[in-house]
C-alpha cells in the first residue's frame, strides 16, 4: 500500500506486531485493546474524512468499527472473520456514508502469478513471520 503512494494506519491487539507494522511502513498504530473506540481514532487521524478502504479481517466483532473508520464511498474489504460469520452489519451507518462492504478471496492461479510479478517488479519483500 504504501509502494502505491497510500497512508496506512494499522490495527492489532499486539504491541509487538504494530511495532513491527511500524517498521514495514505503517504510519499510525492502534492497539484494539487500548483503544475499543478505534474507527473514532482513525477519524481523529485523518481529519474527519475516514480511511478509502478497510481491509477487514476480524469479521462481526471488528464491523462496526471498520464502518466507523471507512470515508463517505470508501470500501471495506472483507478478507476474513476471526470473531465468527454471524453478526449484525451497521446497514444505517454504511447508507449515510455511502459505503460498501466487499468480500475478498485470495484469488485465482492467474491472480496470483500477476501479483508474484508486481512483487518483483516492485521490490517488495514479503514479510513471513
């Protein structure tokens, strides 16, 4: 994301993994735990607009928030869900801001062999961990 010239502000209940999303180039970090109010937090951050894309990976329990944080038109990527697959969605809120809620899958053979070359092209190292 931030090879493609975007801001990136990332979440985690882990102070050792936002130090290390620190280090791979996230701007702003939030701990969850500290900070339940999170999608107010990255409204503070970026000035009352919201966030373009959320890229949600918590699922019902984390919702919410990413509706929260998300800017008038921006999307939620919807990649996983850790707290479940039942919940409630903030429909009322996702209205007002015109937002939308994406699910995303990993991708197809031909999806990832273009991804693999962007990597090298780019010079991103893939951080496994």
């Amino acid at each position: 994301a931030r090879q493609m010239g975007c801001r990136v502000i990332a979440t985690s209940s882990s102070d050792a993994k936002l130090a290390r999303l620190g280090e791979l180039g996230a701007e702003h970090l939030i701990n969850y735990r500290d900070v339940p109010a999170w999608g107010k937090r990255v409204q503070e951050i970026t000035d009352g607009r919201g966030v373009d894309l959320v890229v949600e990976v918590g699922g019902p329990g984390t919702l919410p928030q990413s509706v929260k944080a998300a800017a008038f038109d921006g999307c939620i990527s919807l990649i996983g869900v850790l707290t479940g697959l039942a919940g409630e969605v903030p429909t009322a809120e996702l209205f007002q801001k015109n937002a939308r809620i994406s699910g995303i899958t990993v991708g197809s053979r031909a999806q990832q062999l273009d991804m693999l070359a962007a990597v090298e092209a780019g010079g991103i190292k893939p951080v496994i961990d």
